[in-house]
C-alpha cells in the first residue's frame, strides 16, 4: 500500500468493516511506513492538531495499534500500546509542554480504550443473553419505569433501545477472563448495557476521547434509579461537556439535574436505598478495620453521630488526653459491644463528688438518679469506677479500648439491658483460622478472621483465648501437609459448663502433620511441649487455651493415623479408593467436613463464598454415574452450581481436587485445593 492509498483510509477507519478489509488486502501494513507529517494530516481531532505532529502521531499510532490488534487476534494490549505510543521518543529531550501534552494524549488512548472494552462487552452480551431464571436487568427496567415514572416534554430526547441485558453468563465468564470479583464483573456488564441503551451519548464521548472513565461512571451511578428517557435527558446534558469538568462539577450538576427532571423521584428513591441499608466490615491495609453503616436514615445517621460527639466530648472533659476522633470509635465501639468504660463526671471546683454509690442517698451504681453519680460517680474510698483519667486540668490518659464481651447478649453495668427479642439465642457469626503455632505463640503466622481476612498473631490470640473460655464454640482441626494442603480434619468435643450466645461461633486451628507427630516423638520432645503448655497456662487466662492446645494435639495425631490408611489404600487403588464414598445421593457429615477443609471456598476461580455456605455438588452427574465421592463432589455456591448446568459450561475434577471449568467460549480455567498457611 503506498502513501496515496493510506490517505484515502481515514474516511474509512471509522467503519469496522472497512477497517477489517483493508487488514485482509494488505496484512503488512503498519503506521511506522507514514511520515510524521502525514500522520498529522490524518489527524482530525483539534487538541492533536493543536499538539502538533508528534503528539497526533503518537495518538494515531496508538489507537490504530489496539485496533490492529484486535482485527489479528480479538483483544488489546494496553500496555503495549501505551508502550508503542512512545517508542522512539526521548522523554528528557521535550520541554515542558511536550511532556504534559503526552501524557493527556495517553489519557485520552485510555478514555478510548475504555470506551472501546463498553462496546466489546456490549457485543459480549448479545451473544450471551440472559436465562430465563437471571433476567435482573428486565426487573430494574421495571422498577425505574414504575417508580420514577415518565415525564412527557416536548422535544425530550429518548434514547435509543437496544436489545442488550446484563446476564450473569457473561459476568461469570468476564470475572474469569479479568480475574475479578464476580461483583466487579457484574458492575462492568451492567454498565455496558446501560450505557449503550441509557447514555449512548456519554459512551460515543468516551470513545472519542472528550471524556473519562471516571466522568462516565458518575453519570452512570447518578442516574441508575432514574427511567431510561430520564437517565436520557441527563446524557443529553451533561455528557458533552463532563471532560471539561472537574468531578466535583459534574456530581453537583448531575445532583441537580436530577432534581430538576423529577423533583418527586429524589424522594422515593431515598426510602427505596433506605430499605437497603447494611452493616459492613472490611480490612485496612495497615491491620485495621473499618465498621459503617450504609444507606442508612440521614437523620438518624446524623443523630447518631451527634451522640458520639456528645459522648466523646464529656470524655474528654473527664479527663481523657485523646483526640475527639478517636475518643468517638472507642465509644461508637463500646455502646455496640456493650463494653463502654465507664465515663467519670466533670468534677466540681471543690473537689466533693456527692456520696459513694452504695451508701444512703444512692439511688444504684451507675443509674444518674437523683442522689447519685450517675456512671462515674465516686467508689468508697474515694475512686472513681473505670478510672482512666485524671481530673479537669491535669494531665490525662487514655482511655481504653472497649474489652471482647464474654457473651454476645451481655451489656455491661449501667448500659441499657437488651430487650428480650434482640438478645442472642444462638452463637455468633465470626469464625477463626489460625495456625497451632501460632495460638502457641512459637510463629509470627497470621490467623484470617471471617468478614475480615488476614489479621495479625497478637490479634488471632486474643480471640482463640476468648473463644476457649466459652464452651460453646465448635473447634475443628485441620491437619496438612508441608505445602499446606488438608489431609485430614477432626474436631474438638466441647468442654463442658454453661452454655450462652457467644461472638465466635467456630475456631479452626491448622497443624501440619510432621508437627503434630514431632511434638510426641521422644521423652525430650514431650518434655519440651508440657513447658510450652506451661507457659501458655502461666499467662492471665491462658489456662483454657493451653487445655484446647492440648486437646488439638491428640486429636492431630488421631487424624493423621486415619489419613495414612486412606492415602495407602488410594495407592494401592492406583487413584481414589472411595474409602469415604456414600452409597446414597446425600452427603454425609463427615464427607461434608472433609470437602470443607480441602477446598475451604466455591470452586469457582474468582468465587470466595465460604465452603459451609455452598452446595457440595457432584461434578459428574449422580444418576450418570458419579459417586458420592471425594473425587466427585466440590463446594459451588448457588449462583456457580447454575452456572454449571447451563448450555456451553463444562466442569470436570481430577483425583487431587483440581477443578476445571469450560466457558462458552472454550476457555479454560483451574482452580486447586485450597492451600493453608504452615
């Protein structure tokens, strides 16, 4: 192709097909053949123009990379197309405005890029149309016609309608594509399919480079509750001129213009997301936590808050040395486990703080009647009860952290009792993984604590400590291998004495099998293990945990017996004896457990749903032949266990407890036995 001939392709590279037939004329064509000033002239955009021939060629060289790449092989390469776009270029030899003026050319190739991936996934969900039992997206139509309803105005525009849903086939196949969360993948198909169909003017922006992926993502999240011709009217409005706005900008105006189009809608679409409010907890990358409520009431979130800040400022006035921030999350936490010290008053210049709680004229410790101190009047001889600071005036301390509560209905002194429909009947909902040596203090080995994830061995202790004091708490054992793989797992009977609604609900400790031999291996050994024993038994509260760290020994030895015998009848077998295979379509508890342990979540690739929470399914079909066995059964969730039986998927498992899956579109995907920290 000679340079005539490239000129006459700029008209034409907007068509995909045109596009696709002059690759097919003339597959060894590349951009590098063409002057920069030529490249130049091809270039309509104002800002590449305006830029000059080197950015409009690194822009152009770009772009038609990623799309020669996807003609050849059906996807781009960012990265090396962002590489292409400045190869050759000396970065130190620019000035100033060369650098910067490259660096908005790579944003807008990424704004495109983006743009391009929406209406890849677009065509994704043609191809992959809903099932019948997932059409969310038809039920969100639905409810926005219903609750927002629709104004009529005259020259309205209505955006297109476009046959396109989000399904959760093609959310399920773009998670493992992406390797991302299913609800990552969900977000992204959704919104490919309300942009094409909803805001097709914010999408043909970003394909061309006048706006970003942030911009759009506002419009899109602002406008989700609304009808599609009033989500149109947003994108009519705004979305021509959101890259000339900062974020902050554009939210205020997509605020507004959502009020302005259906003042009523603001309203019912708070009560709806009111309906929607939750607690949730997830980690900090420095070890913390954070605990929020969302979607809650504003007035009683506000009202809330100013309690807090009421709270914390009469602590600060009793003689706490913190911040006020930080004295509101000691507080905020205290008032829900029910462990908030207690608060001492503000003292009077005098010094007197009215009679002891328990002498006349008190009306109880703690109740703040009439007579008495209230929560932090003075004890006999003259202490204040949870004394943690010094008066007004002098230096203070800090105030502690609120204590683990023993049981999950316990308050403590002077908080208002539960009423008896909210007190706990059962235990809680937070479970434990740590290892044995860890819960030994001999390894710095993290535990992992549910809702939570990782949290430190300091941390891990502390809550198997408390969870050895409460007799109700269910240990199991895990016994691995050195690579961290279960062999085995048992649990633990529980201690006898009375039984109440704890926090911890189960603890499970994982030893390895050479560890759980080697502690009884001689008399030095065993020797050595009783002084570790002794000195966990020798700290405040240790004496449980030592007992359960004993326990968990023995019953580590017993599991790793039974897991030789199988692991020698399997080699005997020449594959899996079906030493644990059930007769029956059901599975039992003890084939149950043992499939917990060995996978510990859905066998999804990119599914974190805990085992004890999925459907234990058989991978061959029962009444095709496949056993009730180990080496036919895995945990799915609900969601995935569809998945499966849905035309074009196919999964399959090996003896080790290797799952593969089959997408649609023939690719491969493997998820292995879940491997535990040793």
């Amino acid at each position: 192709m000679d340079a005539e001939d490239a000129r006459a392709w700029p008209g034409e590279l907007d068509e995909p097909e045109a596009w696709a037939r002059a690759l097919e004329e003339d597959g060894d064509w590349v951009p590098e053949r063409l002057s920069p000033g030529e490249l130049a002239a091809w270039d309509d955009d104002a800002d590449a123009e305006a830029a000059g021939p080197e950015a409009a060629e690194t822009a152009w060289r770009a772009l038609r990379l990623m799309e020669t790449e996807e003609a050849g092989r059906g996807g781009w390469d960012l990265a090396e197309a962002a590489q292409q776009a400045g190869a050759g270029d000396d970065l130190a030899c620019l000035s100033d405005a060369e650098v910067i003026g490259r660096a908005v050319k790579c944003r807008e190739v990424i704004a495109r890029a983006q743009g391009r991936m929406y209406r890849t996934l677009e065509e994704l969900l043609r191809r992959r149309p809903p099932a019948k039992r997932y059409r969310r997206g038809e039920r969100v139509a639905e409810r926005r016609d219903d609750h927002d309803g629709i104004t009529e105005e005259d020259g309205a525009p209505r955006p297109p309608r476009v046959p396109v849903t989000a399904s959760r086939e093609a959310a399920s196949e773009v998670a493992m594509a992406f390797t991302s969360t299913e609800y990552a993948a969900g977000r992204l198909v959704e919104q490919a399919a309300d942009l094409s169909r909803r805001l097709p003017a914010a999408l043909e922006a970003l394909e061309a480079g006048r706006t970003y992926p942030d911009r759009v993502l506002i419009l899109w999240e602002a406008t989700a509750d609304l009808s599609d011709e009033d989500a149109g009217k947003v994108d009519t409005m705004l979305s021509g001129r959101s890259g000339q706005l900062t974020t902050g900008e554009l939210r205020d105006e997509v605020r507004r213009a959502v009020i302005r189009i259906d003042p009523g809608a603001a309203d019912r679409r708070r009560k709806r997301n009111e309906k929607k409010s939750r607690v949730r907890l997830y980690p900090n990358p420095d070890h913390t936590a954070t605990l929020a409520i969302e979607q809650a009431p504003a007035v009683l979130a506000a009202a809330a808050m100013a309690r807090i800040s009421a709270l914390s400022r009469a602590a600060r006035s009793a003689g706490a040395d913190e911040p006020l921030t930080l004295l509101g999350s000691k507080i905020a936490l205290g008032l829900l486990l029910g462990t908030l010290p207690l608060i001492p008053p503000h003292l009077p210049p005098d010094g007197a703080a009215g009679p002891p709680d328990d002498e006349p004229g008190s009306d109880g410790p703690g109740d703040g009647g009439p007579g008495g101190n209230g929560p932090g009047g003075r004890a006999p001889g003259g202490q204040r009860p949870g004394d943690w600071g010094d008066p007004p005036g002098e230096p203070g301390e800090s105030m502690p952290w609120p204590a683990i509560p023993a049981t999950a209905g316990a308050t403590a002194p002077g908080c208002a009792p539960l009423p008896a429909w909210a007190r706990a009947a059962g235990q809680g909902h937070a479970r434990l993984l740590l290892p044995w040596r860890t819960m030994a203090g001999m390894a710095s080995q993290p535990g992992e604590l549910s809702w939570f994830g990782p949290i430190t061995p300091g941390q891990a202790r502390d809550l198997a400590q408390a969870a050895a004091a409460d007799p109700a708490v269910r240990w199991t054992v895990i016994v691995t291998d050195d690579n961290g793989r279960a062999t085995a797992v048992t649990a633990l009977r529980s201690h006898r004495g009375e039984k109440t609604a704890g926090l911890i609900d189960e603890v499970t400790v994982t030893i390895t099998a050479a560890l759980a031999d080697g502690l009884a291996s001689d008399d030095a050994t065993r020797h050595w293990t009783g002084r570790l024993l002794a000195s966990v038994r020798a700290t405040t509260g240790g004496a449980m945990l030592a007992g359960v760290l004993e326990k968990t020994l023995d019953a580590a030895r017993d599991a790793v017996a039974a897991a030789d015998i199988r692991a020698a009848a399997d080699q005997n077998a020449g594959g899996c004896a079906h030493t644990l295979a059930a007769a029956a379509y059901r599975v039992p508890a003890t084939l149950r457990r043992w499939l917990n342990a060995r996978d510990r979540t859905c066998r999804n690739p990119v599914c974190r749903r805990r085992a004890t929470q999925c459907d234990q399914d058989h991978t061959r079909a029962h009444d095709k032949g496949g056993p009730t066995c180990t080496c036919n059964l895995g945990p799915l969730c609900r969601r995935h266990h569809q998945l499966k039986q849905l035309r074009g998927w196919h999964l399959t498992q090996d003896t080790n407890g290797t799952f593969t899956w089959t997408t649609p579109a023939g690719l491969t995907y493997r998820k292995e036995p879940h491997t535990y920290l040793v």
